[in-house]
C-alpha cells in the first residue's frame, strides 16, 4: 500500500484540532549567562528541606504509584486554608485544574447553528451555558482551554489601567455574560500585575449564575487573597500553584479550593494518578517551611518596588504591581525593539503581541543583581 497523503492524514484529525491555534509557552532557552526573566519563576530555589525531603524519595518507591487523590497534601491544605480535604483538588499544575473546569462546566458547540448564536450580540440570544469568559489581558491560556474543548470565549476589555470594571459598568456595556457557564478571573492579574480588592471581587462573583475561578497563581506577593470566597460561595472556586511562589514549576503541583461538589466534579473526570510522587513529596515538604517562603516573598516584593522605581527613573512607565513581575512600558523605541536589544545583552523579558499589551514588557523579578544588570542595560541602550 502506498503511503498515506499527507492531505490524507489531515482528514484523520478532528476538524477542531486541526483549526487549533497551540497555547505558546515562554521560551525555556539554554544560554550561558542568561538572565531569564520571562516566565515568572522564581529566582530563589526550593528550602533545603524540600530539596531533602524530594532526593530522599528518590528510590526503589519509585516504581509504585503515588497517591490518587494526593491526600496527605490535600489534608494539610486544609489545615492551612481552614476547610477540610474535600473542599481541595490537587492537579498536575493549576494549568491541568483550569483545563478540568473548562471540561466540568462547560458544554461544547454542537453543529454550525448554535456557533452563530454564540456570536449573537444580545444576552438573550447568548448560548451562555457555552461560554468560557474572560478579561483581556489575562492568562493568554484561558481561550486555547475554550478552543480545545469547543466552547465560545467571551474575552471582555478591563477598564484603563488594567481595573476590573464595575458591575454598573459591565452592566451597562452588556458584553459581559454573567450566565456564562465558566468564568476566569486572573487575581492579581497577569500581564499587568494589578491587584484586586476582595470586595470587589465579592461584588462580582455575587452577581454571577455560572461557575467562577480565581486565579490566584501570583496571590502570595498581593496584599489580600479571595481565598474565603471559594468557602462562602457555592459556584466560586480559588485556583492556587506551587509552581511561582513556591518554587516548584518544574514539579507541577497547583489546586483548586471549593465546594465539595463542585471539587466532587473535578475529581470525576481526572486523570487517576494525575500528581506526581515526587511533586506531592516536594510541595508537603514546602508547607513545612512556609516562614522561609514569606521572607523569600517579601525579598522579591523590595526587589519590585526598587526595579519599579530604577526603571521610572529611566522614562520607562511602570504599572504598581501585586505579582512577581512588572508590566512596563519602555521609552523612545518600541517594546519588540527593546525586546531584542535586551536579548543581545543576555536579558530575556516577554513580550506579548495581544493588542491590548503590545506596547509592553513584562518583567519578572529577579534576584537584585539581575534588576540592576537589567537596569545598567536599559542605560546602555538608551
Ligand atoms: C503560571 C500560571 C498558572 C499555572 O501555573 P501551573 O504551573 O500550571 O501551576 C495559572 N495561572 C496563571 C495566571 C499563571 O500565570
């Protein structure tokens, strides 16, 4: 038999598939020397008790299963967050909880004709049990998990300064759809790094029939977390990682904090042994450590602040950040220029071609000797 056309092959693909459009990763470059402040790591390593406690598992266990539901971790959760184990889903990366939610929540298109109706204006015409919605900017990862599953996106502009609009506000603009079926909401948000009063957040989610998500991946360097509201409201859940603050993205443990039946949900349609041994072995390790993660929190947080106000001596205009990153705007030259001008210097810094952040640099936060490098090579190149 000849070999199959690659027209061919195509056709044994799905449709939606081959339409999709890949989330794209920051890179993960081996350079020598590279000061790499792209991906929002965390430039200071594990507790030498969790790099103990990790290589002390590293053994013949390795060839039996970890925990299916990560229970140890989850029961210690609790205890830190006051809930109890059932309230907590621990997943491979809170990437993987985001991708469950959207499966969970959320029906698929069916057929060409509901797809028009989603497009539809009017609220009342809206098939909102369809709808992943989301504010732009936010996680660039929130609309691939809609295409992949067939969903509608919903992607509604936040107010100037990256602030969340009011309720009067979105209300009155009828864009957003508070019967959406899911809804994320990036909390302090990304790119831009601006926190979000609880009380706002309240406000909003109260008024909201489908199922929200708090994305809390950056909460630990803001001032206050929306934590309770995942306790005190049935369709709201909170989504936390290991991954940024704990220094642990290269073990994937994120979770997610909720009602017991939406978690129940959750848990259903996982993947049996979906966390990793060595990923639950690190991050209870790293709830035994907490007070050194907070002063490693705070370390980065005076870093911020002292970047922010270098970068504003030199022109750049920096937005006040709640994260482990700054979104600046650079002066004279465009963001893409500085981009590669940095690049040249051995200063990785991302850049996001989405319209509305295009401008734009964002900036994770070092250790001080790689702010001041980046700070002596935007001199240079002005
Ligand atoms: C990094 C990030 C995540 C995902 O983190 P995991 O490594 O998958 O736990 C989720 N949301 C936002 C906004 C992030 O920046």
């Amino acid at each position: 038999m000849p070999l199959m056309s690659s027209r061919q092959m195509q056709t044994l693909i799905r449709p939606l598939v081959r339409g999709l459009t890949p989330y794209v990763p920051g890179e993960q470059p081996k350079i020598k020397g590279l000061i790499k402040l792209n991906t929002n790591e965390n430039p200071y390593p594990p507790s030498p008790r969790v790099l103990a406690a990790t290589r002390a598992a590293v053994d013949g266990r390795l060839r039996l299963y970890p925990n299916p539901t990560a229970q140890p971790l989850r029961e210690k959760l609790a205890r830190l967050h006051n809930c109890r184990p059932e309230n907590i889903i621990v997943g491979n990366g809170s990437d993987e909880l985001l991708a469950l939610a959207v499966r969970a929540f959320v029906e698929p298109i069916v057929g060409q004709a509901s797809r028009l109706s989603l497009a539809a204006k009017t609220p009342a015409l809206r098939c909102s049990k369809s709808i992943v919605q989301f504010f732009t900017p936010s996680y660039s990862l929130y609309p691939v998990l809609g295409d992949i599953h067939g969903a509608a996106r919903n992607a509604v502009p936040l107010s100037a300064d990256f602030a969340l609009p009011s309720l009067a506000e979105l209300e009155r603009a009828r864009q957003w759809d508070f019967r959406a079926a899911l809804t994320f909401l990036t909390t302090p948000n990304a790119p831009s790094g601006r926190g979000y009063r609880t009380e706002q957040l309240e406000e909003l989610c109260c008024a909201h029939k489908g199922v929200v998500v708090l994305d809390e991946a950056y909460v630990d360097f803001a001032r206050e977390n929306a934590l309770a509201l995942a306790l005190k409201y049935r369709h709201v859940l909170v989504a936390r990682t290991f991954s940024k603050a704990y220094s642990l993205c290269f073990q994937r443990v994120g979770y997610c904090v909720g009602h017991p039946g939406l978690i129940a949900a959750l848990n259903k349609i996982r993947d049996s042994y979906n966390v990793n041994g060595l990923g639950q072995v690190a991050a209870l390790a790293t709830l035994d450590d907490l007070p050194r993660y907070r002063a490693n929190f705070q370390r980065i947080i005076v870093t911020r602040e002292q970047l922010s106000r270098e970068l504003e001596v030199l022109g750049f205009r920096v937005f006040p950040s709640h994260t482990n990153f700054i979104l600046v705007r650079p002066p004279k030259y465009s963001a893409l220029w500085w981009l590669k001008k940095l690049r040249d210097r051995k200063i990785l810094v991302r850049w996001f071609s989405d319209p509305s952040v295009q401008d734009y640099l964002r900036i994770t936060i070092g250790r001080p000797d790689e702010a001041a490098a980046l700070v002596k090579a935007a001199k240079t190149i002005l």
